[in-house]
C-alpha cells in the first residue's frame, strides 16, 4: 500500500516566497522569472520573445515615438532585462559599465539578484554563466 502524505503535513510544506513568472509568445512559449514588485509592473505592456542566434531569449516591447506635430517618426525597442536595471539601479554610472549581463548566463532568469551592470569585456567572458569563468571584479 503506498502512503500519500496529508496536503497539510508540515513536512510538506513549502513556505519559500512564489518565483512569479511572465509569458511571452503566440502561445505562451516562452516564460522567465521575475521579482514580484517588477512583476506588477511590467505586466501591464505585451512582451515578444526575441530570440539571438546563440539561441538566448529576451523578452522586448517596441513602442512608437511622435514628434511635435504628431506624427509617427519611428519605434524603440525596450528589453527587459535592461528596464529591471534600469528601474532598480538608474542609468549606467559609466559609459564602460552600460551593459546589462545576467550573472548566471540565464536570459529568462530577469530577477534584480541576476542582473548587474558591467563592461563589454566581462559580458563576453560571461557568455555562458559565471560558473563557466573566473569572474572579474566589479
């Protein structure tokens, strides 16, 4: 006879904080992790998946921009990544440390503790997570 422990069983219970998580696709396809506060923000706009020809996913938005007449002169891309960065951090501190890297090499991985700022240099070391190289002191 097999045992089935009870729902309520303390020893079963899991009592860590939910990893929320927004969607991106015709479909749903694609899901990445954020904090909660970032959460409830940024699930007011439409995120599209845009996929690197490494295979890396990014969630972006595009938006319109009009100038003073009104009229339509052009569109800018908005990744999420950076916007978490950006709304946590501010703007870059320096021109050199302006690239927004997840430090474990998980792009769908958009929690503010996975993302800081760096160089050019240490993004491409990081390539594939910080576990694959030393890394290099901010």
């Amino acid at each position: 006879m097999l045992l089935v422990p009870h729902p309520l069983d303390p020893n079963f219970l899991d009592f860590s904080p939910p990893q929320l998580r927004m969607y991106a696709g015709a479909n749903a396809d694609y899901e990445c992790l954020v904090d909660e506060d970032d959460y409830h923000h940024f699930t007011k706009w439409l995120w599209l998946p845009k996929v690197s020809p490494c295979g890396k996913v990014y969630f972006k938005r595009s938006y319109s921009v009009y100038d003073l007449v009104g009229q339509r002169s052009g569109s800018t891309t908005l990744y999420l990544h950076i916007e978490i960065l950006t709304r946590s951090e501010g703007p870059p501190p320096t021109r050199t440390r302006c690239i927004a890297d997840h430090f474990n090499g998980n792009s769908l991985d958009n929690r503010r503790c996975n993302l800081r700022r760096v160089s050019k240099r240490t993004n491409n070391r990081n390539r594939f997570g910080s576990h694959f190289y030393q890394r290099e002191l901010l």
